[in-house]
C-alpha cells in the first residue's frame, strides 16, 4: 500500500511513518501467524465453572502432595505399633553331635527322644526372653505418641502453604481475565475505529498517518493481550496442578469473592496472640520440645541395663541326664552409661528451646508487617473504588470513539484518552488484586482464616 502526500506531512515525517508502517506489517505477520495456533488450542479445552469453595474442596481431596504428607502420618501409626511390640524371645539349639562311635553306643547307649529319633544324639534348647527395664517402653511409646502429633502439625502446615498459594493463584488469574476483558474492549473498539478510518483513507477525507497511529496502538494492545493471556495461562496449568486436572480443562471462577475485613476490627496484637497459638509450625515447635524432653528421658532410662530370663534343657550334657535349668542375665553398666546419648538429647533440647523462642519472634514480625501492608491496600482499594473515574471509564471509551469519528477531539487527545483508560482499568484490577493478595498473606501469618 503506497503512501499518499499530504500537504502538512514533511518528507521527514513521511519516511518516519514509512519506516512504521513496515514495522507493524512485521508486527501483523507475527501476530496473525500465532492468532490462528492460539484460538484452536482454546478450542479444542474443555471448561468447566468452579466458585472458589468448590476450588478448595477439589484441592483437599486430589492435591497429591497432600495425599502424600498424610502417608507421613500413616508412618506415625506404625512407628507406634512398632514400639508397642515385644522384642522377639530367642531359641537356640547347641552342643548337638552328629555322629557318635560304636565304642561309645556300646558304653552309654542313648535312647531315642521319639522312637529312634535323636538316638545316641546330645544337645542343649534354650529359651530366652529381653524384658527392658525402667520402662523403656512406655518411653518410647509416649515419644512415638508425640512424634504423631509432630506430623499432624507438619501436614497442617503445608495445607497452610498449598492453601495460600491456591488462593493467590485464583485472585491473580481474576487479575488477568479482568485485564483481558479490558483489553479486549478496547481491540474492539479500536478495530471498528480502525474500519471507520480506512475507509476515510480510501475516500481521502483524512491523512493516513493518523490511520498508522490507530494500526500502531491495536498492534500495542494485541501485544498485550498476548502478554496478558501468556501469563494466565501459566496460572491456568499452575492452577491445574494444584488440583490435579489435566491440562486439557480449563477452570473459570464464578464469582470475585474479593475480601473487605477491616483492618480496624481487630487490633495488631489480637491477631498476634491469634497466630501464637493457631501457627501450625509454631505448634510444631513446641511439639518438638516435648518430644526432646520425652527423649531426654528414655535416654536416661537406657543407662538402667535390660536383662533377659532363659529357660534350658539339656540332654546328657551334664551329670544329670536330662536337666532342665533356669537363668537371668543382664550387662554391667560400668563403661558405658549411656553419656554421650544422655548428653546429646540434652543439646537437641536446648536447641528446640531457642528455636521456638526465635520463631515466635519471627511470627511477631510476619503478623506486624502483613498487617500493615494489608492495610495500606485495603485503604488504597476504598480509595480508587471511590473515585468517579474508575466507575465511568467504559462510558467514557464510547464516548471519546464517538467524538473522534466526529471529528471533535483530535487523534492526540484520543490517544492520550486511551493510555488512560489503559492505565486507570489496570490500576483498578491491581488494586483488588493486591487486596486479595496481602489478605491470604495476613491469613498466612495468622495460620488460620479470619472470620
């Protein structure tokens, strides 16, 4: 399409507009070659409408990573059956000949222990049992119990974990289907404006570089639709993992549940003591201690020696013969006490001490600094909501197409209009973004959801 000369355009202008217009014909190359790959990928997904309450509750009970961290409890179970069990009583059979002479059949005939079975044979059975002493059992068991409660709280905290990044997930993909919608009005719009100015071209009512200006600001906003819908798809397939859905289904979120607590409801340190005891890893630290102390103290009852009762028969090994003999016998703890256990389970304990005590220095400030942020975007949102601005923008849009058919604003002020819009629709979608997210934050740090 050759270039027409206009009296107000300089040559300068005109080779700079000529250089533009090949730019955007590369652009529409680009961009018309990936259009067509794009739509019959979205054709060809299946979608399927979910509220955020039917989002969690598929995410409970498919999200594999949870399903394996409840395995981790199961392990828990058998650990306590495990140290519930009796130590194996032992059998032992020795001083058993295998062949005897016939100088000593003839002397000491030895009859069979059933009919000929084991005739001319010797041998000694023995029968022992460990039983532990100082309760070592038990011990162990009331540590196994703690160890279980340990991995209930580890799982806890990672459905905190997962169930944050499920919730940031699903009000950043909002965010961008709103920015897409945005966009997408405004590449309709500037398409049918586009028509409108071709043809006036065509009729040579108007100058082409203001054509090239509409052409260059479509190409920048289909840019950004595919910019912004890259992104959602990224959420999209991260979303899916989360749930467990093959990536040929698409999942739309009903509703915007977009929270509105306010911040002035509750004071910093409520929602602190709130997060001293609701945290799941805070509760896991001081889970830990117990587990140390219940540690420390079958240790200690290790340094008490087990000892181990027999029972034993022995055939023709002795003066008697048949005996049947009775036995105890347990170790002498002279060298080795059990010390360097002892010491080290004491060690581990005044680790856990102090690193419970840093944590809740830690969940403190967490709690302080999600808090404040959240109120800064909760007072950020009230105030872009009550601007007229926001409210009047897709008016607006209608009307300042309207005026620049109409020749009543020029191409400048149009322009200016639509970075405005742009800009003033992202700023609004941001803003409710950034609410949701430094809410699930605020959650987050608490460990527990707000009521």
């Amino acid at each position: 399409m050759l270039l027409q000369e206009s009296p107000n355009v300089s040559p300068l202008h005109l080779h700079h507009i000529h250089h533009l217009h090949l730019s955007m014909k590369k652009y529409l190359v680009l961009l018309f070659g990936i259009l067509p790959f794009w739509k019959s990928n979205a054709q060809i997904a299946e979608r399927i409408s979910l509220t955020p309450q039917q989002i969690e509750t598929r995410f409970l009970q498919q999200n594999l990573s949870l399903i394996a961290r409840q395995m981790d409890i199961e392990q828990a179970d058998l650990q306590i059956r495990e140290a519930k069990l009796w130590e194996n009583p032992e059998l032992s059979l020795q001083q058993v000949n295998l062949w005897s002479t016939s100088s000593q059949r003839r002397e000491e005939p030895i009859p069979g222990i059933w009919g000929d079975f084991g005739k001319n044979t010797q041998f000694s059975v023995e029968l022992s049992q460990m039983i532990q002493s100082a309760c070592k059992r038990r011990r162990l068991i009331q540590r196994e119990k703690i160890n279980r409660e340990i991995v209930l709280t580890e799982f806890d905290e990672t459905v905190r974990s997962l169930r944050t990044e499920l919730r940031k997930t699903l009000s950043q993909i909002r965010f961008l289907q709103s920015c897409q919608n945005a966009l997408q009005l405004q590449i309709d719009t500037n398409r049918e404006l586009t028509e409108v100015y071709r043809k006036q071209v065509r009729s040579g009512n108007i100058a082409k570089n203001e054509l090239i200006r509409l052409e260059a600001a479509l190409i920048e906003s289909e840019s950004e639709l595919l910019e912004c819908t890259t992104e959602l798809n990224a959420h999209l397939s991260a979303l899916n993992v989360l749930l467990h859905i093959a990536p040929d289904i698409e999942i739309r979120i009903e509703s915007d549940p977009t929270p509105l607590w306010n911040p002035d409801e509750m004071t910093f340190y409520a929602l602190e003591e709130i997060a001293l005891d609701a945290r799941p890893d805070l509760q896991s630290a001081r889970k830990t201690i117990l587990y140390q102390n219940k540690n420390l103290a079958y240790e200690k009852s290790q340094r008490i020696p087990d000892f181990t009762v027999s029972a034993s028969y022995d055939r023709r090994g002795g003066v008697w013969k048949d005996f049947v003999g009775f036995g105890v016998s347990a170790p002498l703890p002279l060298f080795n006490r059990n010390q360097t256990q002892i010491k080290s389970a004491r060690i581990t304990l005044q680790q856990s001490i102090l690193e419970e005590e840093n944590l809740k220095n830690v969940v403190a400030n967490e709690v302080s600094e999600t808090y404040k942020n959240y109120r800064n975007a909760y007072g950020f949102y009230l105030k872009a909501r009550e601007s007229v601005l926001f409210d009047e923008l897709d008016t607006m849009l209608e009307i300042y197409t309207r005026n620049l058919i109409q020749k009543n604003i020029g191409m400048l002020e149009y322009m200016d209009f639509m970075e405005v819009y742009r800009t003033g629709k992202k700023t609004l979608f941001q803003s409710e973004n950034n609410l949701t997210q430094t809410f699930e934050e605020l959650q987050f740090a608490i460990g527990t959801d707000i009521q």
